[in-house]
C-alpha cells in the first residue's frame, strides 16, 4: 500500500508500507528514490517519525506499522523525500528524540549555541573521493600528532583563515609536514554539547545570564555519527571533514579518531560507529575510549583488518593464536606506562632504569606500542620541566580535579622563571625527553604544541579553558625555534635509520652470527650496565647489521649514553668491527642539531657524559680503512 502526501506542495513524498526489509543499518539511509529510516523504539505502542519543514517549520508526524517491526527496529521507506529540506527526529509515546544514528545534527551548528530542540540531518551522498584510499602506514614508520580541532587553530597567532575548525588543519598541512608527522589524532570531532554547565554566581540578578562553562574535549556521549558541525567553516562539516580526510592523505598523513564511551553506550553501536567512520570518511584509525568497548569483536571484524586500532590494552590472546603473525599490525597498546616511567628517569628517580630500558624496545610481533612523554591531559612537554603540582584554579573546582601525581620536576623552580641556569636546565630536559621519546622502537606520539614548548601556565586538566591557557599558542621564537629544529632532527635521524624503528621487538641476541646483538647494554665498563636499584646511567648500543634501508644496505651502529644522574658519568664505548670509528652525533646539553662530528671522538675506549645528558653516538668508515662488514659497509649518519 503506498500514501501519497500532496499538501500543498509542502509535503510530498510517498511512504510504501511494502517495504519490510530494511531493518539495518539503523538510521537513515538513502537509496535510490527511497529514503529508509530504522530506530530502536523502547515502547513502541505510538511511535514514529517527526519530519520538520525548515522553510516553514511546520511538522509532520508519520506513525510507523506494526509490519514493519522487527524485534525492537521499526523502519519506514519515504519516497521522494527532498532530504535537503527536511529534518527530522523520532518519537515514542510522549518522548520526542534525536536519531542516536543521525549522519547530520541540525541547531548546534555554532560553538557554544544550542537550540533547545536538537534534529537529525541527511548526508549529501554525492562527495567525489576521486583517487583517496586510506594510506596503511606501518607502526615503525609512523609518527603521530594528537590534537583538539578547535584548540590547534584557535588563537589568533595561529594566522589560519578559519580558525579552530576542519579547515584550519587543511591550512596546517605544511606545518605537520615540515614537522615530519605521519597521522595526525583527533580528539573527539563528533557532535557533543560542549556547553558543560552554568556557574552559580549569586551576584547576579534574575534578567541577567550565567556565564557558561564549556567542555572543550568532549569525552561525553554524543552523536557518534556526524562530524562536529562547530568545527565546520561552512554549513557541511560531513563535506568540509573528509576534505580535511583527503588534503591530509594526499600529503601522506592518516587520520585518527578518537571516540569516547560511557557505559550507557551499546557495544553493538560501538562496532557500527567504527565501521561508518572507517567506510564513509576513509578514516585510518580509531582510539577507543571507555570501560565497556567490544575489543575482542573489534580485532577480529574482516572490514577492519588495515584500520589502526588503539586502546589500553587489547586481549590480543583472544583475537591472535599463540604464534599467528597478522599480515598488517592494526591493533596497538596505547597506555600511560611508558610516560610515567620516562618522566620519573628523566627527574632521575631510584628503581626506572631497568623499566626504561625494557619499555625502550617494547616492539610485540601481533601489535603496536604507542609511546608519548605528554598527552592532551596532564602537563604540557614545557609545563613538564617547570611544574610539580598542578594550577587548575581557573577550573572552577578548586584545583581538585586533574592528576595529582604527575611525576614531574620543576628544575629547582616552580613555574616561569628567568634565571639562565633554570631555563637552560629545562631546556636540556625536554631535549632528553624527546630524545628518550624518538629513540623507542615503539610509535612516538607528541600532543599539538610541544613541537615549539607551548605552556598552558601550570593547568593539567585545561577540558574546560576555552581561551589562550587551552589553545595552542604558534611561538617559535626563541626556545620554540631550538626545541622545534630539534625534533626534527630526531624525526628524520629515526626516519633514515631503521635499526631505529625495527618492526619486530629487538631481542638482545646475536641471532645472525655477526659477532654482534641486534641490541646491547653497557656502562662504565662496556658490556657490563650497572642495572641496579640506584643507577640511574647506562648505554645502549644499536648494531646495524640487523637493519637495511630501502636500498638494502647495512645501517650504521648507534651508541645511546643515558645518563640522567644529577653527576657526571665515563662511559665506555664499544669496540666495532674493523674500519669503523665512533662519532659524536648529538649532545642535549649542547646546541640543537644533530649532525656528525667530523673528527672522532680522542679516546676511544671512555668518554665523559655530563649530568642529566644524552649522547648519540654513530658508526663511520675510517677513511681509507678496510672495512669488515658483512656488505661492504660504507654508511654515514644521514
């Protein structure tokens, strides 16, 4: 039986109570003429579908049939709906709600406005993709930048045109390039109301308004669906998000989203969430985020087998058998244990430097580790070297909230400070901080603004500071600029070397017969590290025959002096095999660059690292030597 509905010219569409079978996929979906909407009814005795006019605003109910119920799912098939001028929402009994499916949420279309009747949208289906697929970057190689969408762009320093949305990234590409960035993470750019709560303030008389309080990172549920339409510069954040998705992988940077769920979620929309982003914007990963999230059926969905998939930790003996090897490693640990313990070696704490070490080469076979020293909560890579305790006043909840244990030193002084020895000390900690980082052969993620030492003044919890202590302030000047050349430096050192970043996990063995392992400890004496409770030095050498580059050539041998005692320290260098010498390559405690010393180091056998200081030392051919290598081994560091 079809209706057809002829009101006037405002309403015209024909609903055919024929079609009984699409119950999935849950919302709406366009096909051909038809327009299908599916939704889970709690009651169900008097439900259906509110379509809205937004040229007249009138409504329109349109009950669903007991025919085409199936289980909790009613569905309806409207053809000839003209979706762009309609919205819509669902309703059950006296309950009126949006679409928890909806693709497009209208009336919260600007930052900080909501209308008090939230209504679903239709997507524009006609987007030309063209050539874009997702890039499938592996673990070794990649290097990931985590940022909050209105944050990165925001502050007028930023000299984008459309600041603080979608747009403001595209205009950031050659940034993140210049950087050396292979993904970049989004925090949650899905529709939420970030209008958080109004503050009590009792001064106030009854005709004025109560200043609002914003969550400016959105972990709350939300309309998984739909892109965050206040992060759009124009009407179609869906459009203005994949050609963000599109700009970013044609200059060879995946895209991460993060997803946050509370308990209140179901699992089964959790999987239909990852599988929509993942086909419908040619996303290459999901962070997942929550207590209750379907893992083992996430790591063992066919359709997500090239997506990246992080969390905590995964039960990767549920989804792998005990020896199986996955053809593309998807799946990745993403936790706070490497952070903490190379916050506390770097202040220099009894009882880290065996977990650093191990945490160092941490590299499974079946999954990724991503590794950071800061994240989007807790303290800045700048507020990390100058704060111990947290400054959240500005809050609004009296500096209880946030992490009380950041496992931070200030250098002496707390907070800003002008003295040339505690700016020079904090500067020479990030770079071991960094150096620390960039050297892991797990995957190094930084937070958007530590590549040019951004503060957020002391604050470790900024969700609700939409202003200048929650935005990324764009200063290279400066400390940024030295702090900035040096990263670089360590993305493109671990770009072109890769014993650096092996794709198996580094096995402290010589399995070749080289006459080496692939990775060896050392002190004061080499081949014996002093791995006891109190020392807080020791040396790591990196033997580059287990590693060739894309022209099958031999990489070089790297020796890595940590030295994070507040004394200086003689380390003894290792000898190498016949026609190679050591050169120094970086000293954090000297300069920014890293580039190879051209004279050798005078003492072979010992040299004397400084107090909470990291050497890079690298393997060269001596000049007119004959070199003893399994293939001809003639390498330099870059």
């Amino acid at each position: 039986m079809q209706k057809q509905c002829r009101n006037g010219g405002l309403w015209m569409y024909t609903i055919d109570s024929r079609q009984k079978n699409k119950p999935y996929p849950l919302g709406v979906m366009t096909e051909c003429d038809n327009t299908y909407f599916s939704v889970v009814m709690k009651d169900g005795k008097d439900c259906g579908i509110i379509l809205y006019d937004k040229k007249t605003g009138r409504e329109k109910k349109l009950p669903f049939h007991s025919q085409n119920k199936f289980g909790s799912i009613y569905s309806m098939a409207i053809k000839d709906l003209d979706i762009g001028r309609y919205a819509y929402n669902f309703y059950d009994g006296e309950n009126v709600f949006t679409d928890p499916y909806a693709k497009r949420i209208h009336g919260h279309e600007k930052w900080g406005k909501r209308e008090k009747v939230l209504k679903g949208g239709f997507l524009d289906e006609d987007y030309s993709w063209e050539e874009d697929e997702p890039l499938k970057i592996p673990y070794e190689e990649s290097f990931i930048y985590c940022l909050n969408v209105r944050a990165f762009t925001r502050h007028k320093s930023s000299g984008v045109a459309r600041k603080g949305t979608f747009r403001g990234i595209i205009e950031k590409i050659p940034h993140l390039k210049e950087l050396g960035i292979t993904a970049v993470e989004l925090m949650p750019a899905y529709e939420f109301n970030e209008i958080e709560m109004q503050r009590a303030n009792m001064h106030l008389s009854a005709k004025e308004e109560l200043p609002v309080k914003y969550n400016c990172w959105g972990y709350k549920e939300g309309y998984y669906f739909a892109p965050k339409a206040a992060y759009s510069s124009d009407k179609n954040a869906a459009s203005e998000f994949k050609d963000m998705v599109k700009a970013l992988h044609a200059n060879h940077i995946e895209v991460i989203m993060q997803f946050y769920f509370p308990n209140t979620v179901k699992q089964g929309l959790i999987l239909d969430v990852v599988k929509y982003w993942v086909t419908e914007y040619h996303i290459d990963g999901v962070h997942l985020k929550g207590e209750r999230i379907p893992l083992q059926v996430l790591g063992t969905e066919p359709l997500l087998t090239d997506t990246k998939l992080f969390y905590y930790h995964f039960p990767y003996e549920q989804i792998y058998e005990e020896n199986e090897t996955p053809k593309f490693r998807n799946l990745a640990s993403y936790s706070d244990d490497y952070m903490y313990t190379a916050r506390r070696f770097l202040k220099g704490d009894d009882n880290m430097l065996g977990c650093f070490l191990e945490l160092q080469r941490k590299n499974p076979k079946q999954h990724g580790v991503i590794n950071y020293v800061t994240n989007y909560y807790g303290f800045t890579l700048a507020d990390m070297v100058s704060y111990e305790k947290k400054n959240n006043e500005a809050n609004g909840e009296n500096n209880t909230d946030g992490n009380d244990d950041n496992g931070t030193w200030n250098c002496g002084v707390e907070g800003n400070s002008r003295k040339k020895g505690i700016v020079s000390l904090r500067r020479q900690q990030m770079k071991n901080a960094l150096t620390m980082l960039f050297l892991s052969q797990g995957t190094p993620l930084i937070y958007s603004g530590d590549e040019f030492a951004n503060s957020r003044a002391g604050n470790n919890n900024p969700y609700c500071q939409d202003n200048e202590i929650g935005w990324v302030k764009w200063n290279r000047s400066g400390m940024g600029e030295e702090i900035f050349a040096y990263m670089k430096e360590l993305v493109r050192l671990k770009k072109n070397h890769p014993v650096l970043r092996n794709p198996l996990e580094l096995k402290i063995l010589d399995y070749i017969g080289c006459g080496y392992p692939d990775l060896s400890y050392h002190g004061e004496e080499a081949w014996r590290p002093e791995l006891n409770s109190y020392s807080r030095f020791a040396g790591a050498m990196y033997c580059g025959f287990y590693a060739k580059n894309r022209q099958g050539e031999e990489d070089c041998f790297f020796y890595v002096a940590y030295n994070m005692h507040w004394m200086a320290h003689s380390f003894a260098l290792p000898q190498l095999p016949k026609g190679m010498e050591w050169h120094l390559l970086a000293d954090t405690g000297k300069g920014g660059k890293i580039e190879m010393v051209q004279n050798p180091e005078e003492e072979q056998q010992h040299v004397d690292v400084a107090p909470r200081t990291i050497r890079i030392y690298c393997s060269k051919q001596i000049e007119g030597a004959e070199c003893c290598n399994r293939n001809q081994y003639v390498r330099s560091a870059f």
